[in-house]
C-alpha cells in the first residue's frame, strides 16, 4: 500500500519510498503526516534543501554532503548529523528526510 496524497495512491518501494517523485506540498505533508512526524521550519528547510538538490542534480545527497551544503549555502549554518538525526529520527535527512520530500529511494554509499 502506498501513500495517498491529495486523494491518490501513489506507489511505493519496499522501504516506503515513493516510485516517482511527487514534488507537491500535499505530498510533503500527507507523507509526514503517515511518518508520525510534526514538520517545523527546520524541517522544511532540509526538505527544500533536498528537493532542490533532486532538481538540479537527479538525486539526492549523502549525509555528509547534506550536512555541508546546508552549512555552506546559509540554509542552515549549524547543521550536524547530531541535528539531522534529531529532526528525522527514522533514518535521518538522508533517508527520512528524502522520503518526505517525496523524493524517490536514494541512491548512496553502501547502496541504502
């Protein structure tokens, strides 16, 4: 069973993340809403973050790199895997965070 967002089911991989990227705020909050997580500014900073990233590159970065694009960008300057794991307790912004960007599965180190 998928995510229904805005009254349609979207499909999902195994591990909840969508098929096809679904870039839409609904998406962004229904999924959140299913993840049992209440969505704050920093919250959405980093999903943005990500969002853009997806956009620009055609997917989405690792942990570390994550963490130094927010710092050095100024979208958030004091990011930190601490921070991130804290926001995104289920696998952190790397992985958490990407699914509730509505973002599909990525792609990263160790093949997550």
């Amino acid at each position: 069973m998928g995510y229904v967002i805005s009254g349609v089911e979207k499909e999902i991989d195994d591990d909840g993340f969508l098929l096809e990227a679904d870039l839409s705020e609904e998406a962004v909050n229904d999924i959140a809403a299913a993840q049992g997580l209440a969505l704050t500014d920093d919250h959405r900073t980093i999903i943005n973050y990500l969002r853009e990233k997806y956009k620009e590159d055609g997917h989405t970065p690792n942990l570390r790199n994550l963490i130094k694009g927010l710092q050095d960008d100024g979208a958030m300057p004091d990011a930190s895997s601490n921070k991130l794991f804290e926001l995104f307790p289920d696998g952190g912004a790397a992985k958490q965070g990407v699914k509730i960007a509505g973002l599909p599965k990525p792609f990263g180190k160790g093949g997550y």
